[in-house]
C-alpha cells in the first residue's frame, strides 16, 4: 500500500542508524514494507523540532521540563489526517492497527501484548544499562564531530564527571562485562528453549524481536 510516513531518526557517524529505540520502528515499517522517509534530527534538535511539529514529549527531565525523543512519526497517508506520534511501542501498535499485518504474521499476536511490553521493560532496563558501565564512549564517538561537544556537556551534567570518568573501571568494569555476559547468555538460553523458529515467539517475529534486536544493533555498532 502506498504510505507518505516521515520517520524522524538520529544521524551517526558509523555506517548505519544506531539508536536502539529508532531502530524498533525502522524494523516495523520495514517487516510491514511500507513506504517512509527518514528525517535525520541531531540529539541536539530534537526537541525544537518536535515542538513545533505537534509532536509529545515521552517523559519528563530530571529538572522537570519535557523530554522529547526519537522515534516519532508523521503519516500523511491520508493528508487530510495526519498522524503525529512519538514513543516507539504505541508507535508500533499504531502501524499495526492502520496497516494490519496477515493473519498469522501480527507484531502484537493476539494474547500476547503484556509478554511483548515485560520484554521491551527487559531491554531498556537490563540490557540498556550496560551502555553508561561500558559504552559510553564508544556511543559519543558514535556521533558525527559537530554533535559531540553539545553531547559531551549533557552527559557530564547527567552524571556530575567528566565524560572519560563514566565508565565503569578496574574490577567494576571486569564485574560488568561478566554480568553482560550472564544477561546475554540468560537471553541465548531463552531462544534455545523454542522448539522452532528463530524468534522469541518461534516462527512468528513480534514487537518484543524488534525491542532486542534494535538494542543488539546498538551493542554491535559501538
Ligand atoms: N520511550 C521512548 C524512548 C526513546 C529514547 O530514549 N530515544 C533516544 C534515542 S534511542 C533519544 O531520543 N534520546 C534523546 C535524549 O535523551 O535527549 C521510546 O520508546 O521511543
């Protein structure tokens, strides 16, 4: 079918998207095979330009103020209605819902919505977190030159130290990476209990696939 859908998405500087969160929506326009552009936001832009796009907020700063992030998406498929959402699950179930996937091949297959939200709750809490412990550096070199100071100030304020001293060190840093290990091979066990297929779901890719597999892109990437 063909769509008019924006995806706003965060540039690098290595050689592909490598926004975890992004990446979960990217997948599901793919899967569906849908028509969409990609419009490149700096971390730095994001807000002023969701703000004036009518595009929410997801959360809410530590000092309080809005926080805007990426993904969003505008669908002018029907121009007379534009869709304007942020937040990458009800994102997803939106496309579900405008562009039902076959029978048999649902993001969301029927029953399944809360193992498909604990999974995305299992990402960004347990896998997500190793990123400030191990990656942190490697994520801002990930970002093209002319971002890195702006984003250099907002994780020293976020953290109270200077950007070199996030990551975990020494024995920390050791414990680290065998916790990763162990929460990486508590995953590998889960995959090896299916009796078929290669998804958490066995034959059927779900939402919860995109979740991971958009957080494992990341991990590769930096
Ligand atoms: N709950 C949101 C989280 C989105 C999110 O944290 N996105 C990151 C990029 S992966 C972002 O935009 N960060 C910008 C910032 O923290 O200023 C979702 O699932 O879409």
């Amino acid at each position: 079918m063909p769509t008019d859908i924006l995806l706003f998405d965060i540039p690098t500087a290595v050689s592909r998207p490598n926004s975890p969160n992004t990446w979960r929506v990217r997948l599901a326009l793919n899967y569906k095979r849908l028509n969409y552009r990609t419009q490149w936001v700096h971390v730095s832009a994001i807000e002023a330009t969701c703000k004036p796009l009518g595009i929410l907020p997801t959360g809410v700063k530590p000092n309080g103020q809005p926080l805007y992030t990426l993904p969003a998406i505008i669908d002018r498929t029907d121009a007379s209605n534009p869709v304007i959402l942020s937040n990458s699950i009800p994102i997803i179930e939106y496309l579900e819902s405008a562009y039902p996937s076959a029978p048999g091949a649902e993001l969301f297959p029927g029953g399944t919505k809360a193992f498909q939200i604990l999974v995305v709750q299992f990402v960004a809490i347990k896998l997500l977190t190793f990123v400030s412990k191990l990656g942190m550096g490697a994520m801002y070199r990930s970002k093209p030159a002319s971002e890195q100071p702006s984003l250099r100030a907002k994780i020293e304020a976020r953290f109270g130290k200077p950007l070199e001293e996030v990551e975990a060190k020494g024995a920390e840093r050791e414990a680290a990476w065998k916790e990763l290990e162990q929460t990486m091979k508590f995953v590998q066990d889960a995959f090896e209990r299916n009796d078929s297929g290669v998804f958490l779901m066995g034959r059927q890719v779900s939402c919860a696939d995109f979740a991971l597999f958009g957080s494992l892109f990341f991990f590769k990437e930096i």
